[in-house]
C-alpha cells in the first residue's frame, strides 16, 4: 500500500503531531561548552519598587472604616467606587458587564438584574474586585438582600407567602 502525502505536512511526522515544532537533534558535548559561558560577577541586591507600595490608601472621611464586619450595600459601593475615582465605564470595560448591570448592583434595583444568583453574585464580585475589595466578603453581605427580594417576588407570583 503506497503513503498518500497530505498537503501543508511533512511526511515524516504523524499528521497530530504536524502543529508541533520536532524535538531538536541531541548535540554532542566536546567539554568545550564551560570555556565558552561567562559567569556574571556577584551583583548587589536591588529593592524592587512597586506601584501599591507607593500608592498612599485612599481614604475618605465620609466612608465608614471598611474591616470584615462592613456590610456592603449598594451605595457603600458606589462610594467606595467614586472615592477611587474609578468610573462604572472603566469598570464595565475590565469587566465586560454591562453599565446598566453596574447601576442596577449600585442601586440595588434587583428587578433589573437577571434572576439567577450566580450571575449576580459574578456582578457584584467582578465589581468589588475592580474597585479594590474583597470579593468574597461583599458577595458574601450583599447577596442576602437579594436573596428576600427574590424569595419574596417568587412568593407573590405563586400568591402564598412565606413564613419563617
């Protein structure tokens, strides 16, 4: 049976492994390689600077001390939001979440935001993130409140209500 060749491929390598570089042909060491290398002299540690470290916090006097006992509202994070200076543009530009979305989390318009937890609770994450908080724990205070809101829509559409 006579090998087809394939276009675009060499014949010497099995068609799924084309996509990948061959593996370079082992080069024989004559002892010569050591001459060769310049060992660099010792060099004296540099401190790395970074731009956090440089960065005083920002810190508003209307803003509450902000520790793991904060609960996060919607308004708390749009303060936090505007005292970094950080637009719901840029915001809605990292996070490919649409501007409306922002507002409805910042203004706890639950109605204008879809009725699944997870997608919310990735809105209100992605927003705490890129505005500098911890993304669990504003998840974690904000969430609730949409949670009775949505039980309690549920519950009126069904018409019997919940009791605890």
């Amino acid at each position: 049976m006579s090998k087809r060749r394939r276009r675009g491929r060499p014949e010497t390598r099995p068609p799924h492994l084309a996509h990948f570089p061959a593996e370079p042909e082992a080069v024989e060491d004559d002892g010569d390689a050591e001459e060769e290398l310049e060992v660099p002299e010792a060099v004296e540690p540099v401190e790395l600077v970074t731009a956090e470290a440089t960065e005083p916090p920002v810190r508003v006097s209307n803003l509450p001390a902000l520790d793991e006992r904060t609960v996060y509202t919607g308004a708390l994070l749009e303060a936090v939001r505007e005292a970094r200076g950080i637009s719901l543009k840029e915001v809605s530009a990292k996070t490919r979440i649409g501007v409306p979305s922002l507002q409805a989390v910042e203004e706890e318009r639950f109605a204008d935001l879809p009725n699944a937890r997870i997608y919310v609770r990735g809105f209100v994450r992605c927003l705490a993130q890129e505005i500098g908080l911890d993304a669990e724990q504003v998840a974690r205070t904000y969430l609730p409140r949409w949670e009775r809101w949505f039980e309690e829509q549920k519950s009126r559409k069904s018409g019997f209500l919940k009791v605890d």
